[in-house]
C-alpha cells in the first residue's frame, strides 16, 4: 500500500520523545493547504491537530498554517483596504462584547474596522453577532460585501463561515477531539482584507509572543496583542494590561494601567454580568449605568488608536478614547 501524502508531516511530529520535531513554515503551509482541500483521512486530520496540541505550535508552524487559509479565500472586488483588523474568536462568550463599541467608536471617526469571528453562541454566552445585530449590524455574506460596507460605513462584520467555510470547518472538531487546536490560534492572524493594523486578544500571556512572531513572519507592518477578557480583545479598566507590539518588524511591550484608582475586581465580575444582547446599544445610547463597561470601551478604543498611530503615547490614546466616546453619536439600532 503506497504511503499517503499526509503521511510525512504525521511522522514529523508522532515520532519518539527524542525523534519528533517541528515543522518548518513551508512545510506547515503545505500541510494546512491539504487540510483546507479535503485531501486528508478524517483520521489523519485529528492525529495532525492533536499532535500539534501536544507539542504546542511554533511560529513558523502558525504563519505557515496562516499563508495556506489566506490562498483560499474569495477575495472581494472591491480592492478596499481597511485601517484595522479585528479578530474575533473566542467562541463561547461567558461576558458582554463591549469591544463592539470600540470598533463602532472608531468607525464613527473615520477608521476603517474589519471585525470577523465565529459565532459560537448558545444558551448562556453573550457572541459578538448578537450584540451587533442589537445596534442594527448584520453579518456580510462575503468579503465583496464587507468591502462595500466598509467603504459605505466604515465598519464590517463577517463569520468565518462566509469567509473561509475550510477553515471554519475545523472549529467544529473541538466536541469531537475536546480541546482547543491550532486553528483557535492561527485564525485570529488572517486578516482577509490585508489591513496594515490589527488588535487582538489571547487567552493566555505566554502567547503574546508566539502572535508577535506570526506577525513578523507575515509582514504585518503594526499589531497590538494582549491578554483580554475572555480571550477577546477588550481590555479590562480594572487592571493593569500588558501589550506586546509589533511596527514594522520591531518588538515591544507597554504597560498601560489601570483606569480606576480602586480594586474592583470583587465587586464587579465580568463572568457574572446580566448577558442581554441589548446591554452594548443600550450603553452606547446612555440608557445604561456601566461605568465598568464604559470604561472597558474607551480603554480598548485607546489600544487601538495606539496601534493605528492616531496617538504617540498611551495617556494621549487614552484622552483621545474618553473624548471620542464622550462626543459619539446616536446609533440606529
């Protein structure tokens, strides 16, 4: 029996203790491509993502993943370029999406936002889509049609389904194989549009690093990425926020602190907040008493507009944020 394709990338990662190793970029970018074709035995597939699960992913493994998921995208028409990419990925929401109205403020002041996810809600999680759907956003189709809405309005939102229907399709493995894989990782850096900013969240510190590398791999000219709540990019006004950067090719960190001189933590919890889709609009339109909330927006609009180089420094992104948000107009929702 003639040894599958596939075979050979198994074998680099299965072998013994002392004999596995990594994979290198190309080769990890042929392999994903061969994933995303279909030309891999179900069997095959979850060895590859477990494997890589256990001996953890390198950054060379993730761009190489990331270059084989942008080859088979539907590129729109329009050649429209946005300012700032915004991944959205963690999948099961157990707090608000108050970042919404980050990217919402920003689009009310010029900056193009690309927003796209996977909507991973159910009974019990708060998605993104539910939040903007409440604030009269619906999700695009295709990317053709997110090019359009970021050209008429500034800001889109489209799933990974509509995008990258390959790719979303290993999402749906995790009640199979239990755990989390490497597309939970690599899907956040695709930036489908090629936007020359982009913020993101991880679960977990040690990979802001791992997602500096991606970013230099793949030529992303500026990145922010930090720890945020429930591995969404929303900073937490509580709590001092560590955030690793990239400008063309360069690393860095900063310390941005906290936006309240007292300990809030025990009082306020993010996981028990009331998940009501229409608590995000309701803020926006100041029917809502968050300041909590309000806070979370205007420190993440402030990461933001750092990254897009509106702000030198992180006391002007942040004066900058509070001012915005204090002047945003009325959303029909």
């Amino acid at each position: 029996m003639q040894e599958h394709p596939f075979a050979q990338y198994l074998r680099a990662l299965g072998k013994g203790p002392k004999l596995f190793r990594d994979l290198e970029e190309d080769e990890a970018e042929a392999a994903m491509a061969m994933v995303l074709r279909g030309d891999v035995d179900p069997i095959q597939l979850g060895s590859f993502l477990l494997l890589l699960r256990r001996k953890g992913e390198t950054g060379a493994e993730l761009a190489g993943f990331v270059r084989a998921a942008q080859s088979v995208l539907a590129k729109p028409d329009d050649t429209i370029v946005p300012d700032l990419d915004w991944p959205s990925y963690a999948d099961r929401h157990r707090q608000q999406p108050w970042f919404v109205l980050s990217a919402l403020l920003l689009a009310a002041n010029g900056v193009k936002v690309l927003m796209h996810g996977i909507d991973g809600g159910s009974e019990g999680f708060a998605p993104t889509p539910a939040a903007l759907d409440k604030l009269g956003i619906r999700p695009c189709t295709s990317l053709t049609e997110a090019a359009r809405n970021l050209r008429a309005g500034n800001f889109a939102y489209i799933r990974l389904q509509d995008f990258c229907p390959e790719l979303e399709r290993l999402f749906q493995l995790r009640p199979l194989l239990g755990v989390r894989t490497a597309v939970n990782t690599f899907a956040r850096d695709i930036n489908p549009l090629n936007a020359p900013a982009q913020i993101q969240s991880v679960f977990h510190p040690p990979y802001r690093p791992l997602h500096q590398e991606i970013a230099i791999r793949l030529g992303q000219p500026r990145a922010a990425i930090f720890k945020g709540i429930g591995g969404e990019a929303q900073r937490s006004p509580m709590k001092e926020c560590t955030v690793a950067l990239v400008t063309d090719g360069e690393t860095a960190e900063e310390q941005w602190p906290p936006r309240f001189a007292e300990r809030l933590e025990a009082t306020y919890q993010w996981r028990a907040e009331d998940l009501d889709p229409r608590f995000p609009a309701l803020l926006w339109a100041g029917e809502l008493d968050n300041p909590v909330a309000e806070n979370a927006v205007i420190a993440t609009a402030a990461v933001a507009l750092k990254v897009l180089g509106r702000a030198s420094t992180t006391a002007d992104a942040e004066a900058m944020a509070e001012q915005l948000w204090q002047a945003r107009p009325s959303i029909d929702g």
